[in-house]
C-alpha cells in the first residue's frame, strides 16, 4: 500500500468520527508509527486536526477543499436557482445529491431559516439506500417498494429513516435517456414537515428537480 493510500486510510477513520492514534491504528490496520506519522503530516496541511480532547479529526481545510470540488460540478451550479426556490417556497433545508460509488454525495445545501432545521454540510457522504435521497440514486425502481418509504408520482418520501425526528422527499434529475444523474431534496423536522412530507413538499420538489434538467439543459421543452 503506498503512501497516499495510507493517507487516505487515515482520512477515512476520520470521517465518522475523531479518534485516538491507538483507535486509528486498529481502525486501518497501519503500524501505529506510520499511523502517527502520517496523522501528523495531514495536520501540518490542515486536513486532519486535533480536537480538545487530543483525537485526531478532520481538518478544516477538507471544509474549503469540499466546497471548490462541488462548485466545479455542473449540476450544482445549475441547481443554484431552483434549490433557492425551493428553500423559500417549502420554509426547509434543501439539498443536491449525487452518486459516488456506494455513497452519495452532498453538492449542494442550503440551509433552512428556521432555528430548529435540519444540516446537511456541503460535501456530507451518506450511505445509499436509507432516507429518501439515499433510495433513489440507489435504485429507483426498488425505491417504490421499499419498506418506509412512500411514494408519489416522482418522488421518493422517507420519515425517521436516516435520522429520528426528521423526514424528507427527494426527487430525481435524470438525463435525456432517463438515468437518474442526481436527487434533489428537501428535509426538515417532522413538527413541520408531518409524517406525510410528500403530500406538502412533492409537487416542489419535482417541479425543482425539473427546473434543475432544464437549466443543466438535459431536458427540452
């Protein structure tokens, strides 16, 4: 394994949580010199840190490196306007997911006005096949038959499934043969999004995830 691959063992315990040098050793299974010394190296550019209590966690130069990367991506940029839109019709945070591997991908966020609202952090890696996003870029057709999920025509519903207490409808952008390329989403405490998100949010979100075909010019009207 070289050097980088290491490097980015490291990074990758890092990602759930801050851990120790003798947690980070048994989490990638590296020598604990190599493990300390590659730690330290990544501390010294800024992508790993230390946290109060002396753990190693991930620096905030990942914060900045994250939002350059999702800013170079086309589809968060034409998402821009619509997620805005968005925001403000349905009052909650509203996100753009991609797939990337066995993941998806947080490209683009904004944020709720609210003080009680749910945040997704740019750049945020999420699993597949939980939450509403996560059902839909990991497989569409399975998603309509998913236990905790409701659907609608369009959209995908989850609530409680990713995180207790919050609920989301996420609906897909597809490409002109009809791919699914990402998932635009809204998501926001079930005090105000109820236990039927999709019934009040649905018809929003697939009107976004339209707009943002349009203005990434895969669909034609």
């Amino acid at each position: 394994m070289g050097v980088l691959d290491k490097a980015f063992c490291v990074l990758d315990a890092l990602e759930d949580r801050p851990r120790s040098l003798a947690e980070l050793v048994q989490a990638t299974g590296i020598s604990r010199a190599t493990a300390h010394r590659l730690a330290a190296a990544l501390e010294v550019h800024g992508l790993v840190r230390r946290d109060e209590d002396g753990r190693f966690a991930l620096g905030a130069r990942l914060i900045g490196l994250g939002r350059a990367a999702a800013e170079t991506l086309p589809l968060a940029s034409a998402a821009a306007d619509a997620l805005a839109e968005l925001r403000d019709a349905t009052g909650e945070s509203v996100q753009l997911y991609v797939r990337d591997g066995e993941h998806r991908v947080c490209v683009a966020a904004l944020q709720s006005p609210h003080g009680l609202r749910t945040i997704v952090p740019l750049g945020a890696i999420l699993p597949l096949g939980v939450g509403s996003a996560g059902r839909l870029l990991a497989d569409t057709a399975a998603a309509d038959a998913s236990a905790g999920s409701k659907t609608g025509p369009g959209w995908v519903a989850s609530v409680g499934e990713r995180e207790a207490g919050v609920a989301s409808v996420s609906a897909p952008v597809c490409d002109p043969s009809g791919r699914v390329v990402a998932a635009v989403s809204v998501s926001g405490p079930i005090e105000r999004t109820t236990r039927q998100p999709g019934r009040r949010y649905g018809s929003a979100v697939l009107a976004a995830a339209r707009r943002v075909e349009r203005e990434a010019g895969l669909r034609q009207e």
